[in-house]
C-alpha cells in the first residue's frame, strides 16, 4: 500500500515537471547483440601487442674505448677524493678529541692530586722552586 502511494506520487511529480516515465537515452539497436565478441576480440588484441617483442639498441653512439676509461678514472678520482677528505677529516676530528680529553684530564687529575695531599698552590710553588 505504501509502495502504491509512492508510485502515485512519482507520476504525479513526473506530471507536474512535465516529464514521462521513458527514459530519455537511447542504445543503438543491435548494440548488445555483439558485444560480447567485440570485448574478446579487444582483449584479444591487447595480449597480442603484449607478446610482441620489442628491440632496443644498447649503441650509445659508437664511443671509444678511451672515453670509457676516461670515465671510470674519473669515477675513480672522485671516490679516492671522498675517501681522502672523509679520512682526513676523522683523524682532526680524533686528534682534536683526544687533546680535549687530556687537557681536562690534567686539570682534574692535578686538583684531586693536590685536595688528596692536602697541600694548596703555595706549597706547591715552594716544592717545585726547591724552598722548604
């Protein structure tokens, strides 16, 4: 009963805007006689041009052997010039470290030295001056 009243109420909405119940895009006639034969042919055709082996050339111009070297030994340089400067730049890096570390521990090492001895920076001066 429900489904009637909205039905009634489609044809009276359709009525008013001045539309009918036909549908207004049309298929050609015939259209879905062959479609079937039509998407396997296309596909058909899409795994045959898939097959088909296609030839690239690996020529790249015909160059000599000597810029073939030339481009290795450049390569080469390169990496010997990274493996130099990284070298180089690990051993400041180590060298500057381990100052750093000797320096503090001088400094640390003398003040426990003298806090242990119980002596201070004069009597220190007078032993090392050779007064008693």
């Amino acid at each position: 009963m429900n489904k009637n009243m909205n039905i009634d109420n489609d044809d009276r909405m359709l009525k008013e805007l001045g539309l009918t119940k036909e549908s207004p895009m049309k298929v050609p006639e015939g259209y879905f006689d062959d479609l079937a034969t039509r998407v396997l042919e296309r596909i058909d055709k899409e795994e045959q041009s898939e097959k088909t082996v296609k030839t690239v050339s690996m020529n790249r111009g015909g160059g000599s052997i000597w810029k073939y070297a030339m481009r290795w030994t450049v390569a080469a340089a390169a990496c010997m010039a990274l493996v130099f400067l990284g070298v180089n730049y690990y051993e400041n890096k180590a060298d500057a470290l381990a100052q750093s570390n000797t320096e503090e521990y001088d400094d640390e090492y003398g003040e426990d030295m003298m806090s242990y001895s119980m002596m201070d920076e004069q009597d220190v001066y007078c032993y090392l001056a050779g007064i008693e």
